[in-house]
C-alpha cells in the first residue's frame, strides 16, 4: 500500500500479540509503514533450499521472521531445521540463523 501507513499485529504460534511501533514512539497500535516493500518474497529459496511455515514477531524495534528452512544437506538427505532471520526495515533480512539442532 505506497504511501499508507498500516497497523501490523503479529501472531507468533497463536500464543504472542506483538504490537508494532514506528521509530521512537512506543504507543500500542502505532502504525509501522509498509510502503518500501517492493515484493512478498522475503527469501528466496533454490534448487537445494526452501522456507516455509512464516510467523513474524516485532518487538523493541525489531522484525523476527521464524520459519521452516528445508536444505538438502550435502549428503543428499533432507532436513527441516526451525531458523530465524530478522530486519529493522522489512527490506533487508539477516541471513538465516538455524535454532534446532539436525537430529539423525
């Protein structure tokens, strides 16, 4: 939505409400805007690694992406590993940081 502002409210497993602020301001419901994101697509996956199952969480200034990262690992197995990535802006995310342990 280019030049609106939008209230985000983020559920997290059903269990969290994060209520997003802009900048400074720690009111509840303020809004955060949504303007500069150019696409839906947050990472993008290839032959070897996909994401999947997304829940955000905002908190003190912070955007947490939490999500299933699929990778085939390099001996031809498959394996799912809960990750997170997170972002300030919405634009840019950190590259995935794998929060489950690879059980055989």
């Amino acid at each position: 939505m280019p030049g609106k502002k939008v209230l985000f409210t983020g559920f997290f497993l059903g269990l969290f409400v994060a209520q997003a602020v802009s900048g400074a301001n720690t009111e509840p419901n303020a809004a955060v805007d949504f303007s500069g994101i150019k696409s839906p697509i947050v990472l993008r996956g290839d032959s070897r690694t996909a994401y999947r199952d997304p829940a955000a969480l905002y908190h003190a200034g912070t955007f947490y992406l939490f999500y299933t990262l699929v990778r085939t690992e390099a001996d031809g197995r498959i394996y799912s590993y809960t990750a997170v990535s997170t972002s300030r802006d919405l634009q840019g995310f950190s590259a995935p940081r794998i929060i489950t342990p690879k059980v055989d």
